[in-house]
C-alpha cells in the first residue's frame, strides 16, 4: 500500500538534489553478518554453474532478499512506483496485499537466463 509518509520532505529533497538516500537501519545485523559471510567464499563465481545457479543473484537467497526488503519498499514505492497502477492493484487486491508497482526484480534479475532486459 502506497505510504506517502514513507520519506519526509527533507529526504525527497536530499534524493532529487544527491540522486540517493542514506536510510538508517535498512538492514538489521544478522542480514549484514549474512552478506558479509557470503562475500567470504568468492571462489564460487568460479564453479560450474549448476541448473539452479549461475550467477551472483544465485550464490544466496539473501542477495535476492535484497530486492523486496520490508524497510525500503515504501521508499521505492514513493520514489519509483507508479501511483495510478498501485490504486489499481489496492482496489482489486481483495484480501491480500498487492505488490509493489516498480518491481526491479523482474527487468534484471533474469537477465543470467536469458530471460529479460539484456540491456
């Protein structure tokens, strides 16, 4: 659901001057420890891929958490989303939460497939 409070007037105006935002705790502890943990077994770019990984957004399901965390999807939804399709999804969502209107994931998260925007 669209949440125009998700930024204040002073971060919409710092990200269209600086072009991005610095978000406090967008990332708990654990999640860090995770992706740094990850990050020390870089070996793993150079296996064979297998069926179900080749390539960095596969090495762990925490990179792909990434993509849809909890504490910036207001944001994103604020600052990229597309307000007339969410006002669409909310009012034809029934009971369940519609999803984000700017869905990154599904123009580059697929490209290693070749399935998506190679570009």
């Amino acid at each position: 659901v669209l949440n125009e409070n998700a930024l204040n007037a002073e971060q919409k105006y710092l990200f269209d001057s600086l072009g991005y935002l610095i978000i406090p705790n967008a990332l708990t502890r654990s999640q860090i420890d995770r992706l740094k943990t990850t990050l020390r077994r870089p070996a793993e770019q150079w296996d064979a891929p297998s069926e179900k990984s080749d390539g960095p957004l596969h090495w762990d399901p925490i990179w792909r958490d990434l993509l849809d965390l909890p504490t910036l999807s207001p944001i994103l939804e604020a600052l990229i989303g597309d307000h007339e399709l969410m006002d669409r999804r909310i009012a034809n969502a029934a009971a369940r939460e519609p999803l984000p209107s700017y869905r990154l994931d599904h123009i580059n998260i697929h490209t290693d497939h070749g399935e998506g925007f190679a570009g």
